[in-house]
C-alpha cells in the first residue's frame, strides 16, 4: 500500500508520494522503503503523474511501462490533461504487448483473494454450520447425512448470485462471463489447485469457475487494481488539472478500468484542491476534522442509540395509548429524520474544516504546496509508526511541483545510486533534452520562415 497527494492552485501542482511497496508472496508480506512512484510524463510539456497499488501492469513494472510512453510520444503535445490521459489508456490496451500467458496470471491474481475468502468462510462459518446440522442429523434414519461440500457450494451460489446483480463492465462489449470462463478454463482449474485446499467437487470447480468469470466481467475492480494519476498543464490550460483513472488490466483482449475524480482548477471551477490517494484516512482527517473510521463510528453508534431510544418510547406509547400505532410510527419517522439531521449536521461541520483549508490553499505560492504535500506524507507515515499499524507507508518522500512555465521540478527525489558518481548519466539526460528541444526549435523556425517567405513580395 501506500498513500499519495496531490494539491492544485491555479499556479501550480504538487504531488507527494511516500516510497514502501508492499509485496504479498501468499505467506507473508514484506514492505520495501525505494520504490518509486512519481514520474515525469512528457519531453515537451508540464505533466506528471503517480501510481498506487498494483506495481505491474501485465507483468511488467508500471516505471518501465511509464518511460516507453514517455520515449513513443517525443515531442508530442496534448491540449488537455484529459486528452493525455486518454492517450495514456489507448497505449495501454493496444501498444503494450500482451500475451495469454500474462492474462492468466491476471486470472490467478483476481481468483486467489476470491479462493482464500470461501476458505475463510468454510473455516469460520460453513464448518460449524454444517458441524451443527450433522450432529443434530439422526443416524438411524435413512436420509442422507448432512455433506460439508453442499454446503460449500450453497455458500458459493450466493455469492454468484450477489455477484450477478452487480452491473456489467462497459469494456467488454458483447464477450459474456460464460467465454470468459471457457477462455481461462485452464488458468481457473490451476488457481483452484494452487489457492484452494477445503474440500470440492465437480460442481464446486464449475461454480468457482463462474464465479472467477462474473468477478471479471462485472464493473467493481479487483482488490490487486492499479492506480495512475495524471496531473498538469494541457497547451490549451492556463490553469493545472488532474485526471484519476484505476485499472485491472487486459481480460479477452480489453482494458478494465474505471474513471476517478477529474479536477480542473480555475475560472468558473473550484480554486483549490487537495486530494489523496490510497491510503488516504489521515489526510481526511486533517483536511475534515475526522477521519472515515471515525465517522463511520460515530454515525453508527448514534443512530444505533436513537433505535434503542425510540423501541422504548414506541413500548410505552403502544401499552398506554388508544392510539398506540399511530403514534409509533411517528416515533419511527422522527428518529430516521434525527439521523438524517446529523449525518447532515456532521457533513456540514466537515465541509466546513475543509473550506477553511482550501481557501487557503487557493493562494498558496507553490513552496508552500510543496510544504502542505510532503507534510500530509509524513504524518499519514508517523501514525503508522507509532500505531500497531502495519507500516505500509513510509520510506522517502518523493515530491514534485509542476508550472505551466518550469514544467516538473523535482523538490525531493531520491536514487538509487549517487549522482557525484555518475555524472555521464545526466550528461546523457541533459543531450536527450536538448535534441527534443532543438526538434521543436527547428520546426518553429521552419514555420517562421514560411511565413516569412509567404509575405515576401515576387521576385523580378
């Protein structure tokens, strides 16, 4: 995991990412500090962007994946950030060579968190049910005792039930979950060898199989999904903007993925944003005064009180009142309208802690976004590390501001050699530069000097 922020002005654009990447072997966890997840998007315009989550894009890193489009598109301009994010996506599913091979391993990645929640669920739920039900069965009689798979395959019924009530993802077209199922068969039945060890039989692998199939199809993305943002300045943007996009990868041929927030800063829109990305609790808490966890406490609890409250008042109306009924269905209406005042009540107070901020923020100079960025890192870090919190943020802070004039500069960045050792390696980067400006120096003078040759009177 890790968490990510950006903030936005009208002048500027500052991103902050933490450097912990957490590796899942299907044991164990391990958290490495160095990975990178800012980068430098365009040779010829003010554009970055980060990545969270999932580290690979079809087997191969998203830095490597980042830098070849980076090096395909040279000196190409976009005129919005939203046009670069589109060209972005478009490289993604068409330009990037994927083969079977790599979508079976995305098959295994989307299956294995479905396969170890049923065995979760025989372990803690399904065994004692059925436990119960085979104690209770009686051994004299000729009905058939009670059988553990049975009940597993009731549980996965449901669990495809629920799965199919969900809407259908609209990369797909007209390819149905049954060919997505025939089409990975083979990476399917693997998976349940590998991943799964509670009993099964026959109708158990076929339930599996649809179930693995409709989780692909349907709209909600898997919990191994990557996320890119994308943020800065198009030719035709006076002011930055930030596209959010989420992403699977390539099932039968097409790209999964879901569109975020898009923000655009400026005139007729709102002067500031702060927005984080995957882990993004502590940075809501700072920005609204409470946290998502908190919330969802203090929602719950309250509302559980105002139940219990009015069973009571209903109790005593109903036992000492003609009109009883009446008067508890009252009961019932005011209390849904008491909790529907305070979650209001509560977003308000939120709204209000966040505007508080952002109307700052909206006349912040960039140093000062810089500041506000890395700071919200750290302290989303501080409190991993002093909690019982596993510590999948931390590491350095990577930090990035962008202009439409200075393009992406690099507050904070780290390496992973040393620079004073490798000075070729900027004298390379410094040529590179260079021969992509040159090409767009020469192209204008060229342009100049047709203008120029178009206005010249004829020669004698």
């Amino acid at each position: 995991m890790t968490t990510e922020v950006a903030v936005l002005n009208k002048l500027a654009v500052a991103l902050a990412a933490d450097s912990a990447s957490t590796i899942d072997t299907g044991r164990n966890r391990k958290i490495y500090n160095s990975a990178n997840k800012i980068f430098d998007l365009s040779e010829a315009q003010p554009l970055g962007l980060m990545i969270y989550g999932n580290a690979e894009f079809m087997g191969l890193p998203f830095e490597l994946v980042i830098k070849e489009f980076r090096r395909l598109m040279g000196g190409t301009c976009f005129s919005t950030v939203a046009e670069c994010t589109d060209r972005f996506l478009s490289y993604l599913s068409s330009e990037v060579q994927v083969s079977q091979n790599d979508e079976e391993q995305l098959i295994y990645a989307v299956a294995r968190p479905i396969l170890r929640e049923v065995e979760t669920a025989v372990e803690t739920e399904i065994l004692h049910k059925w436990a119960k039900e085979y104690a209770a069965h009686d051994k004299s009689s000729s009905a058939p005792a009670p059988d553990l798979i049975d009940y597993i395959n009731a549980h996965l019924l449901i669990r495809l039930g629920d799965w199919r009530k969900k809407a259908p993802s609209p990369h797909f077209g007209r390819t149905t979950p049954k060919e997505i199922a025939a089409r990975y068969s083979q990476a399917i039945s693997t998976a349940l060898n590998w991943f799964y060890k509670a009993p099964k039989n026959a109708q158990t692998d076929s339930l599996f199989a649809e179930l693995i199939a409709e989780v692909v199809y349907r709209e909600p993305l898997s919990p191994g999904k990557a996320g890119v943002v994308i943020a800065g300045f198009g030719t035709a943007e006076l002011c930055p903007s930030l596209r959010w996009i989420e992403l699977d990868g390539i099932f039968s041929g097409s790209l999964k993925w879901r569109q975020g927030d898009t923000i655009e800063v400026g005139r007729g829109s709102t002067g500031a944003k702060v927005i984080a990305f995957a882990q993004h609790d502590i940075a809501e808490l700072f920005l609204a005064g409470i946290g998502p966890s908190d919330e969802r406490y203090i929602t719950d609890y309250v509302g559980q009180q105002l139940v219990n409250l009015a069973g009571v008042a209903k109790q005593a109306v109903l036992a000492g009142a003609a009109q009883g009924s009446a008067q508890a269905d009252r009961i019932d209406a005011e209390v849904k309208k008491l909790a529907n005042d305070f979650k209001a009540a509560l977003q308000l107070r939120k709204n209000s802690s966040r505007s508080r901020i952002l109307d700052m923020v909206r006349f912040m100079p960039v140093q000062e976004l810089v500041v506000l960025a890395e700071s919200l890192i750290e302290i989303t870090s501080l409190k991993r590390r002093v909690t019982d919190d596993l510590e999948t943020v931390g590491g350095a802070v990577d930090v990035a501001a962008i202009t439409r004039s200075e393009g992406l500069v690099w507050i904070k960045r780290k390496h992973y050699f040393d620079p004073e050792l490798n000075s070729r390696f900027f004298t390379r980067q410094r040529n590179s530069i260079a021969k992509v400006d040159g090409g767009r120096h020469v192209n204008r003078g060229q342009a100049k000097a047709k203008r120029t040759k178009s206005k010249a009177p004829p020669s004698e």
